[in-house]
C-alpha cells in the first residue's frame, strides 16, 4: 500500500450482526464475549476489520436501532469491559473493529426523550423535532415512516399538543441536529468510543441529519416511498465536514463509512464531499440488483462515472442485515424486482459464489455480511417468531457453527436462539472449514489473492468488451495485470481468449474452484467466474 493511502482502502469488512453471530451465555441471543470467541476464525477467513452492529443498552424495538444510552452495552451483549476485551483481541489480530452510530434517532425511552415528552418547557424539548398540528388537526407534513408506506413519520403527543418526528419507528424519534446542544452531545459519543480505541464508524442513516427547515412535504410522484430514502439538504454536508474533522483528528486513520440510504449513485457521491465528509459511503444498487450481467454492468458503470478518482473510493456489497440474503435473492432471480417469476434453485449457489469473485475484485472496499460466506439462504421465519417490524428476520437468522443440533449455540434451560435458523444445516462453519470446495475456502481464497496482488484492489481498473452474458474487467498495477471474467448465463462460453488474456495466462480462482493454478483454457461454465492472471 503506498504510504499515503488510508488502509480502509485495502480491507475487507465482516458485518457481525451481535445477536445472531455467537452466543456465550445460552440465552439465545448473541453477545461480545460470543464474538471474542470467535475472532480466530475471522481471522483464518482473511477479513480485515469488522464492524458490529448496536450493542448499545436498548429497548430493542428495532433490534439496536433504537438506543437509550450511547456509550454503554446492553447487558444482553454484555459490559463495557466485554467491548474492551473484545476490541483489544480484535487489534492483537490483526482485525479493526468499527460500530455503529446512530445519529438520526435514539429510543423514545432515552433520558433525552423522556425529558423531552414531559413538556414544552423541558430541558431537552428541541433536541427533538415536534410541530404544531395542521389547522384540521393533521400531522405537520405527509412524510412517511419505513417499515409501513401507510404510516406517518410523526406522532402526536397528546399531552402537549404537538407531534414528534419520526422517520422510523415512533419509538424511534428523530434527533434535531438544528440544536447545537444535540451536536455537542453527538459528538461526544463519537469521542467517547474513538477514546476508546475504535477504528472507526458506520454511520446509520447519515443523510438524514440535515432536515429541510421547512419541512416540505414530499412531491405526490414519491407517494409511499418513505422520507429516508429522499432525504437529501444540503446543511448535512456541512455538519459531515465537521465530524470528519472531528475523526480525522485522532490518529491511526479512523474510518467514517456511511449508510446513505438513496438510490441514486450520484446522489450517494455527493456524501463524500470533496474528500472532507464521508471516508466511504455504501453503494447499494448491487445488493438489489438481480443477477443479470445488463444489471451488473449498469450498476459498474453508474458507480465509475459517479465518484470522482480524487475523493471518493467505492464500496461493494451483497447482503447486510436489513435485506434478503443474496443467495435468497438469486433463487429467486428476477422476481425480486417484480420481473417473470423463474425458479432458479440448483443455480443460486454458483451465482452467489460468482458474485463473491465480484465483491471481492471489483475497485472498491467490499463489505460482507456474516454467513455469506458460508452461502447461506434466509431463514423461513413462522408467524409467530416473526418479531422485527420491518420484516427483516430472516436474514438475520443465527450463524450456524456446526452440524450438531445446537449449531454451536449453547442452551440454558431448553432455550431456542432468538430466530430459526437457516435452511440447510450442512452449510455451517465447521463442516465447510473441514472441504476446500466450499464456498467458505472460496472466500478464503479471494481474500488471501487480494491481499497478495494489490492490483486486485487498488490497481485501475476497466471494463472489457465480450460477447453477451460475459462480464470481465481488467486490474493493474505496474506490470501486473489481472482479469475476471463472470459468466452470467447457463452455458459454457468457449473461447474467452481475447486481450489481454492470451497464451501463459494462469486462472488463479475459480468460482467452483475447477482448473485452479492451471493455464487457462479459454473456457467459462455456467454460472462461473474466474480470475486470472498473465
Ligand atoms: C438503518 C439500519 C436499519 C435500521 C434503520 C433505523 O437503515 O440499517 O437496521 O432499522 O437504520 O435505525
């Protein structure tokens, strides 16, 4: 890595969702000491740095999304003291840890709020947005909360009078960034755990800090779309700028990667400022692209022509903890945006191991999402386990650790982990460590031939011109060139020997591992993918 260049560049980030990653104490739920335990095997996968979803003391009604103290653990998860063990075994090897902020919104049972709900005149009135009724008696604009396309964002508080903001849950309030008072505190949180040693933060919903003052309503054309996902002022930018300052002002190159929850690509750029807000910000389309190599290609190019070379590196990902799993997605395949229906069962695991050679070569920092690395499929979660209120269960049903009955999680008193777990109980961590054919060893080995040739992730890049159904794209460095070419169709393409792949070509990964280390024939299967090198 040059000298200059920031490592988050280079890393590979695992999401750890806690309550579904390891549990320690046979509550069901997953915890930090579940974690520590299994650093070593994060370790053997490759990654790089980890970042934890919330932790923090909560209601739980979004699972952590929704926080009552910002700088302690629930005790679900464990103490502060588990957080330190954890982050210092972390550091020692090898692998950064970054945690989530929350800055749009803290839980209604928040000491903030509860001061806030108890009357015009309280102390912490303004940190939160409330508004007077509309002259009938209607919520101050037509803005909708996620989760229900029926729901307004706000919610009336009878007491006083006046409605509060809210772009979740309404448990969920928002903060009023417009309140110096509510920045100070903010910051502090971020402090409080940079102080601490954290490597950095993912900053949940960043884009909405900044509320248009007017609090316009939102065009009929976006009608049932909900307020997060069109939130877009220009004050946010502003008080970006500030918190980068604020984190690039502790050493070792602390990292600000932000959830900008808005489809546009171009829209997303404009997060990274000039190189002085967001460090990184999630590009989202690929996670809900189908697998299509139009749709592929499409999503490649939009995020080349968006970011700006100079200040603003992309990022990559399939799957995180608030969508279907990609394997999910391309058993599926089209359907999942409302296309034909096609049954694509037998072909959704090559397709989410040639999508892995993607993530993990494309230009950019990728970003996976616990479990996909053992190719799993959301659980089916029965009604009456159903418990998030956005209909997120099954894809953060618990990781399985082994083939036994328990998968790894320890029971006390006949306790069942708090979500099913996934189909296919062969796909678990010990059983796919013990074959190099599974789709774990096919992380595994990305990560470590991304690690050895850096071309394969700072090196240029460009897109290659190949028949129908084929994507390839180039990466250099020096005289180190690499190829991946991706086979979306189900059939083999012969003759995939144009420059500059030629003679003494070696194909180095292979999505089903076929031909690996030999020279390459010239030939790509049904769904496979492979990289290759001169
Ligand atoms: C983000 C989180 C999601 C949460 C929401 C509200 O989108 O990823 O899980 O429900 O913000 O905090």
């Amino acid at each position: 890595m040059a000298p200059s260049d920031p490592w988050w560049k280079e890393a590979v980030f695992y999401q750890i969702y806690p309550r579904s990653f390891a549990d320690s104490d046979g509550d069901g739920v997953g915890d930090l000491a579940g974690i520590r335990a299994r650093l070593p095997e994060l370790a053997w996968l490759g990654v790089d740095a980890l970042w934890i979803s919330p932790f923090y003391p909560s209601p739980m009604v979004d699972f952590g999304y929704d926080i009552s103290d910002y700088c302690d653990v629930d005790p679900q998860f464990g103490t502060l003291e588990d957080f330190d063990r954890l982050l210092h075994e972390a550091h020692a090897l090898g692998l950064r840890v970054i945690i989530d902020w929350v800055p749009n919104h803290t839980s209604d049972r928040h000491p903030w709020f509860v001061d806030a709900v108890s009357g015009r005149a309280s102390a912490h009135r303004n940190w939160y947005v409330w508004r007077d009724p509309t002259p009938e008696g209607s919520p101050p604009n037509n803005w909708v909360a996620a989760f229900d396309p029926s729901a307004p964002a706000w919610t009336f508080d009878e007491p006083s009078g006046q409605w509060y903001l809210h772009l979740f849950e309404s448990a969920q309030p928002d903060l009023n960034w417009d309140e110096p008072a509510v920045v100070e505190a903010m910051h502090q949180v971020l402090r409080f755990w940079l102080d601490r040693g954290v490597d950095g933060f993912r900053a949940d919903v960043v884009h909405c800090i900044g509320k248009d003052p007017g609090l316009p309503d939102d065009p009929g054309s976006v009608a049932g779309i909900p307020h997060c996902a069109l939130n877009d002022v220009p004050v946010t930018h502003r008080r970006l700028r500030e918190i980068r300052n604020l984190v690039d002002g502790y050493p070792g190159g602390r990292v600000m990667v932000g959830e900008v929850f808005l489809l546009s690509t171009r829209a997303v750029a404009t997060y990274y400022g000039d190189g002085d807000e967001l460090h990184l910000a999630f590009n989202f389309p690929p996670l809900f692209a189908p697998w299509q190599e139009g749709h592929w290609t499409e999503c490649i190019e939009r995020t080349v022509a968006a970011l700006d070379p100079r200040a603003a590196w992309p990022t990559w990902v399939l799957s995180n903890h608030d969508n279907p799993r990609h394997r999910s997605r391309y058993d599926r395949a089209a359907a999942f945006l409302g296309e034909a229906e096609e049954t694509t069962e037998a072909r959704s695991e090559p397709r989410a191991r040639a999508a892995a050679v993607l993530l993990l070569t494309l230009r950019g920092t990728p970003f996976l999402f616990q479990g996909e690395e053992l190719g799993l499929l959301d659980a089916s979660i029965p009604p009456d386990r159903q418990v998030d209120p956005g209909g997120r269960d099954g894809c953060r049903a618990p990781i399985p650790w082994n083939g036994r009955s328990d998968h790894g999680w320890p029971s006390v008193n006949g306790r069942q982990p708090w979500l099913p777990f996934p189909p296919e109980s062969f796909r678990n961590h010990e059983d796919q460590r013990a074959d190099a054919t599974s789709m774990l060893h096919l992380y595994r080995r990305l990560i470590a031939v991304r690690r050895r040739a850096p071309a394969l992730s700072r090196g240029g890049f460009d897109l290659l011109e190949l028949p129908d159904g084929l994507l390839g794209f180039r990466r250099t460095m020096g005289d180190e060139v690499w190829v991946v070419v991706v086979n979306f169709t189900d059939h083999r393409i012969d003759h995939v020997r144009q420059p500059p792949v030629g003679d003494g070509w070696r194909l180095v990964v292979s999505s089903n591992g076929l031909g690996e280390g030999a020279p390459f024939d010239g030939t790509i299967g049904p769904d496979q993918a492979v990289v290759l090198t001169g």
